[in-house]
C-alpha cells in the first residue's frame, strides 16, 4: 500500500506557503501537509551591511497518491514561483513504507 503514494516536499519562500497550502487543498483535495521552518543558502545569497543574507523559507512535506502526484507538483510550481531562478524546489520521493493513519484523501 505504502507504494501507493509519493512524498513531495518542496522549499518556498515562507510568503508563498499559505497559498499553496491553499491552492492543493482547492485543486486537489489535500488538506494535510507539514510545515517546517527553514532557510536558504546559495552562492547567489546577497549581503547587506556586510552580513550574508539568507532567505526564510519552509518546508512543505505532504504525502499523495502516486497518480496525483505531478499535479500536485505543477501546482506548487506555478504558485510558488519555482520556474523563476532562485525561488526554491519541489520534488517527489517514492515511499517504502508509511506508519501512522493515513489522510481521509488517502484512503
């Protein structure tokens, strides 16, 4: 059964999250994800007044079926602004196993 699904974590600017939570419960049904605060680095992190500038950003995990899967992903593109440079990440992960209850989307 755990097969069944994908884990898609994504990085995002923590301004963008809320609506992306948003938009896949209204696109597609998932009401349930994890939040995880988080920050950036990259060689094209600015300075300002001499200290390195990291953006904030947060991790956003949520399991779905696999035939959902790159739906869900294009609707975290598009609302996270991952097509531009520099924006964050979104990516799927095939699943061994999955413990605890699953979603009500899930079942």
């Amino acid at each position: 059964m755990s097969k069944d699904y994908k884990a898609i974590i994504s990085i995002v600017d923590n301004n963008l999250t809320e609506t992306i939570l948003e938009k896949i419960e209204e696109e597609h049904g998932i009401t349930k994800s994890t939040v995880i605060l988080a920050r950036g680095r990259s060689d094209k992190d600015g300075e300002f007044f001499g200290l390195k500038v990291e953006p904030e950003r947060e991790c956003v995990m949520t399991l779905v079926k696999e035939e959902s899967s790159k739906q869900v992903i294009e609707t975290i593109e598009t609302y996270g602004k991952l097509k531009e440079p520099g924006q964050g990440i979104v990516f799927s992960l095939s699943l061994e196993h999955v413990g605890g209850l699953l979603p009500a989307h899930m079942e």
